[in-house]
C-alpha cells in the first residue's frame, strides 16, 4: 500500500470513527445468571458470575465477590460464550457479486474488519495481503481506532516460484501479487524472505506446500525450504501454518514440523498422516466453508433464504447487499456455468470435495487432532464473520459435536494462534472477549447466530460501533 493509499486509509479511519468518541471503557463489569460454556469442553456452568477488571477475567463462580463501582449485566436465560476466533480471514477480495471497484473499496475492507465483530468473532488472522495494512488494521483496531476484532497478521503467503496462489493475478496486478506472495526459488531465498517477514513484524507464517490437483499442477517448495521456512519461523515465536493439497503434502509438511495444517483440499488423508498429526499435535484447520459450500450457496434458491438469514443481513454493508442483489455479475455466471452440462463435471468435483473435507474432519477427529476454524473469508460467497457461523454448521454435518465445535472455533483456533494463553477459553487471567447468546448452541448449533451482546476486551460493543455503511 502506498503513501497515498495509507493516507486515504487514515482519513477513512478518522471520519469512521467520529461517532465511536473515545470507546471509553468501563474498567469493572460484572455478568450475572447465564449458562457459561467456557471453551475448555467441559460441562456448562448455570447461574455463573463473572467478574471483567481492566479487559481480563478476574473472576468467574457463583460465589466470586461483585466489586465496588462494577456496573453490571444482567445474563439471566442466556448463554456465555467466549468469542469465536477465525485463523483465515482475506481482506481486500470480495465474497460479492464482483461488479464494480466498490466491493473492494477500503470501505469496504473496514466493514468486513466491523461485520466479524458483529459476529462475535473476536480475534482474526489475516492472510495473503499487505504486510503494512495488516498491521495498520491491528494498530488501530488495539488503540480503539476501529471497530474491529483483535488482528493476527501474516503478511503476505510464501509459496514456490510460479507457484499457488499466483495464478489468481492478472498480468496487470504484479505489485499486488508481489506485496501479497513472497515467491521462493531455494533454502537461501526461504532464509532471507522468511526473516524479512518475521522482523518486520508479522504474528505468523502463511505457507503453500500445495502442488494443486491432477490437470492443474503448479511448482511447489522443496521440502528443504518448507523446512527452513518453518524452523524461521518457529525460532521467531511465531504461528505457522501450512497449506497443503494431498496426503503426502499434509504427511511431509507434519514430519517437516508444521504445526497447522490447512485445507487437504484434493485427498482423502490416510491413517497413518493423521496419527502422525495427533503424535506431533498438529492442529487441522480443515476450511470447510471453502471446500464444496459454494455449490449449496451457488443455487439461487438456497443463497437467498442465506442471505436472509439476520446475522447475514447484519454482517452485510450496503455495497455488499447492491452487489449480491444484482442479476449480473460473477455469481449468475457461474451459476448458469454449472448447471449447464459442460458443467457437471465441475459440481460433482465440487460435490466429491466436501465429502472428502467432511471425512477427513471425521478421521482426524477420531484420531484426537485438534480441529481449528479458519474459513476463507473473503472468497467468493464467504462473508467476514458470518463464515464462522457456517464453518461451525458444517463442522457439526461432518460429525463433531456442538460442543465439539465450539471448542473448535475457540481454545483450539486460540492455540493455533500461539493465543491460548490469552484467548479462547473463559478463564481468571484471560483477555475478556465474551459473546452473550439469546439460545443454546448446544441444543442446535445455529443459535450461535442469536448473538445478544459482543464483549470486546471487557466493553460491550453498543449497536451503533457495530453498523456497516
């Protein structure tokens, strides 16, 4: 992002956020008679009393003391959460109907930072962009510039040369490609770009070790730098991820030292990989939401009844809502593309890949790997926050538990991150980034779109900070 640009982006940022004054923050609140699910996976908790100091849990109990001068929010019949977490989150794309430059707008990129706010999803790792907006999203969103939920920054993928996702820019879009890849040629080229990455101050490594399917080959990293770019970035304290499309990617990746494996987007993963996974504990961060849904969201039937749905409604700004509205576009294109019959092939390939993404869910649970939530937010039909909503629908189709899933969204996506000493669970000493529901998700694991409050670091976020433009 240029001089320019940032300016622009700076004055956005100041207009936005005149009517958010100084997003005082009460330095003591207490929550009194929910049910509490704390993240941890373990049974609720009924009529619980948590205690909020200075943006952290201080205590949490039925019996903990309510301090003097706390202002107090009363939970009674609702059902308390901590906020979700999405560890693949695209800003700058469009999940719309692709008509015009407004979509990708940079106000458009602040409503989709404000839409997982509105979602509860309290913390989110942005991938495959611009390093220095990445981390100008997290400065402002920490100085409480902007209504947004905690950022992870990744800067920008590291791949082969030639490699994915590079096929995704046009020849006119080179210094996009080049601020948002990082293109690896040798060991030597992983040491010096990995290390311009980490000391310029990126919280974690986005890797593709991905060859792509039969038909559609790309180069892809020699095991050795995969190695050298996951010890760079574990000597740096940082999260790393590893995008992978087969068995064997996902298999070399572990033994090579991943610690999240993304995707497995075109194989059934084996026996033997995900016991692998369980023995180095390795998290699976599995995409469900970009593996196959587009082919139930692509049926015009289906889309609108989705986009309908209130806490889509909500999490949609105005561009959003005109672009999706429209009867041209990318959307009806490709619509019209796959029910033709030269496209029945391509949805039976998009139909054979989320039952292979819902077995290999099945089989990494089975074997005790951690699932991890991160969505994809940003690509086509994947809309920032309410994406987790759906990842945790599916999550539930492909066999685990409501609880199962929460904990997904939540400790295990946290421990992904590097965060679970911080976030994910609702514990005494965590940061206190809570999401208060008006039914159980346990009893069905729609309802944790029937959001009644959103806690950011110990405030409630007021309705006003949370509507899109």
């Amino acid at each position: 992002m240029g001089v320019r640009q940032g300016l622009r982006l700076g004055i956005v940022i100041f207009a936005l956020m005149l009517p958010l004054k100084a997003q005082e923050r009460n330095p003591l609140l207490v929550i009194r008679g929910g049910t509490l699910i704390d993240g941890t996976g373990a049974a609720p908790r009924e009529d619980v009393l948590i205690v909020i100091r200075g943006g952290k849990i201080d205590a949490v109990g039925a019996d903990a003391k309510i301090p003097d001068g706390a202002r107090e929010m009363d939970a009674k019949g609702k059902f308390i959460l901590p906020s979700f977490l999405d560890a693949r989150v695209r800003i700058g794309p469009t999940p719309g109907n692709h008509l015009s430059r407004s979509e990708i707008s940079i106000e458009q990129r602040l409503d989709s930072l404000r839409a997982l706010l509105t979602s509860g999803v309290g913390t989110a790792r942005l991938v495959q962009g611009s390093f220095l907006e990445q981390e100008l999203y997290q400065r402002w969103a920490q100085d409480d510039l902007l209504p947004s939920p905690g950022i992870v920054t990744s800067g920008p993928v590291f791949t082969a040369k030639g490699g994915r996702p590079i096929e995704e820019y046009s020849i006119l879009a080179e210094d996009v490609r080049d601020r948002e890849t990082r293109q690896i040629a040798d060991d030597d080229q992983a040491r010096e770009m990995s290390r311009g990455v980490a000391h310029a101050g990126a919280d974690s490594f986005e890797i593709v070790y991905d060859q792509g399917p039969e038909g559609s080959r790309r180069p892809r990293l020699a095991k050795s730098a995969l190695e050298v770019l996951l010890a760079e970035g574990q000597g740096h304290g940082l999260a790393t991820f590893c995008e992978v499309g087969s068995d064997q990617e996902a298999s070399e990746a572990v033994s090579t030292g991943a610690k999240a494996i993304e995707g497995v987007w075109d194989e059934t993963l084996s026996a033997e990989t995900v016991s692998l996974m369980a023995k180095q504990q390795a998290v699976f961060v599995p995409v469900l939401t970009q593996q196959g849904d587009l082919l139930n969201l692509i049926d015009e039937a289906k889309l609108k009844a989705y986009l309908n749905d209130p806490l889509v409604q909500q999490s949609l700004s105005s561009v959003m809502k005109q672009s999706l509205a429209s009867s041209t576009g990318l959307i009806p294109r490709l619509r019209n593309s796959l029910s033709s019959e030269a496209g029945k092939a391509s949805r039976q390939k998009i139909d054979e890949q989320q039952k292979r993404a819902f077995e290999n869910v099945r089989k990494a649970n089975a074997a005790g790997v951690k699932i991890a939530v991160g969505t994809g937010a940003g690509n086509l039909l994947i809309f920032p926050g309410a994406s987790v909503h759906r990842e945790l629908q599916l999550l539930v189709q492909a066999g685990l538990t409501p609880m199962g899933a929460i904990v997904a969204a939540t400790r295990n996506t946290a421990e992904s991150l590097g965060l679970g000493t911080e976030l994910g669970t609702i514990e005494p000493g965590k940061v206190a980034d809570l999401v208060i529901l008006d039914a159980d998700p346990l009893l069905d694991i729609q309802n944790t779109q029937k959001i009644h409050a959103v806690i950011e670091r110990g405030r409630e976020v007021h309705s006003e900070e949370l509507q899109l433009h």
